[in-house]
C-alpha cells in the first residue's frame, strides 16, 4: 500500500489538502471525484513533472512504480486559474512546460516545483501573482450563503470556475457523502434516505457513474 501524508497548518483558503504519496511497491490506484482540482508533482523514475488537472467525474487509474511520488495540491472547488478555467480542464489534465530540472511554465510565469516542505510558499506565490484566484460567487454557493444572483449566472460562474454545473458539482459531493457514510458503517438503505436520493437503486446508479463502485464494493473495502 502507498504511504499517503496530509500536510498541515495550510494557510491558504485556496486550498483543501496537501498530500505527499509514496510508492513502496508497483501498485495501481484509483483517484475518485472529490471536488476539487490540482496541481501535481509526479516523480517517475527520479524524473519530475508537474501536472494540472481539472475536476474529475469519474475515477481515474494511476499506475506507479516503486520510490514513486505524488505530492497533491487540491485546490478548493472556488479556486480557479484563469489561464486554465474549470471549463477546458473537466476530466483533463496537462503537463505544465518545464525549465531546466527544478522550474516550469504558468502562462508567462516561471515557477519553482514545489516540495511538501515548502508548498505553503507555493500556494501564497500563486495567490500573490493572481495566478490562482477566488471566485466569490462560488465561493458563497459553497458556503451556504450564496449571493443574490440569476440561475443563468450562476450556472456561468460554476462552469468557469469548476467546469461542472451547480447540479452536476452537488451531484459529486452527494456521492462522496454517501461512500463516507457507508465506509462508517452506515447501511445503504439509511444512506439513500438520509441523503436524499430517490430510492436505494438511483444512489446505486449515482456512485457507479461518479465513483466506479456499488455500496457493497465501498462497505466492504473491495477495490474499484
């Protein structure tokens, strides 16, 4: 099993977790929906590359070998980056130009690669350069606050900034509520109900699409 280490005393409101991957052993592993986009460095083979990808909708297979790293910026689904909006990103992920062994490419600016010793840096350089953002209106949807606005504009505002509709991000973050209860222990009857879903089979059909996994694969740990 990889080796997974959550930063912590993150500064930024930008972001949800940092976490560092270590590969012991050749190991396949699934990345699920979870609402937010990264920026990622990978180290293959004592090679680095930094990776940015949008949200996700469905799971994604990493295949690594061993002494592989992942070191996972997960941006806040109100985060955005102009240069790369939520809208060309869904399900996409590019390889950020590099420079030299150490630096590489965003827009017209050129950036260290991070390591999780100084991430937080990285994360407030971004800020600092606008080239990560806050878009305020998702950001009080998110919060449970939302600002008086059109369906038209807010539909307009989740895309730039998430690539997702407002039904389409809700329908994510239900899903992954719905594995977290039923890895507790919740009985998928309860989860279904207590969630909202229309009947146990719609919550079925729901993590199948979104998560790769029935409530029977989730309850018991199989693998997806």
């Amino acid at each position: 099993m990889p080796i997974v280490t959550h930063a912590t005393g993150l500064v930024s409101p930008l972001v949800r977790d940092v976490s560092l991957t270590t590969f012991t052993e050749a190991s396949q592993m699934a990345i699920l929906p979870d609402g937010c986009w990264d920026i990622a460095v990978l180290k293959r083979r004592d090679r680095l590359m930094v990776l940015r990808t949008g949200m996700t909708t469905r799971p994604v297979t990493y295949i690594a070998d061993p002494g592989d790293e992942i070191l996972s910026i997960s941006f806040n689904p109100d985060s955005f980056m102009p240069l790369m909006p939520g809208e060309r990103m869904r399900d996409e992920g590019v390889l950020m130009p590099m420079i030299g062994q150490d630096r590489f490419w965003i827009g017209t600016d050129v950036v260290e690669i991070p390591n999780f010793a100084n991430v937080d840096g990285f994360i407030q350089r971004l800020a600092r350069a606008e080239i990560v953002e806050t878009n305020a209106a998702v950001s009080s949807v998110v919060q449970g606050k939302p600002m008086a606005m059109s369906e038209r504009t807010l539909q307009r505002h989740f895309l730039r900034t998430t690539g997702l509709t407002y039904k389409g991000f809700t329908q994510i973050e239900r899903a992954r509520k719905a594995m977290s209860l039923l890895q507790a222990g919740g009985l998928a009857a309860d989860v279904a109900f207590a969630l909202g879903y229309s009947d146990q089979p719609h919550m079925i059909r729901s993590l199948k699409a979104f998560m790769g996994q029935t409530p029977r694969a989730i309850a018991t740990g199989a693998p997806p």
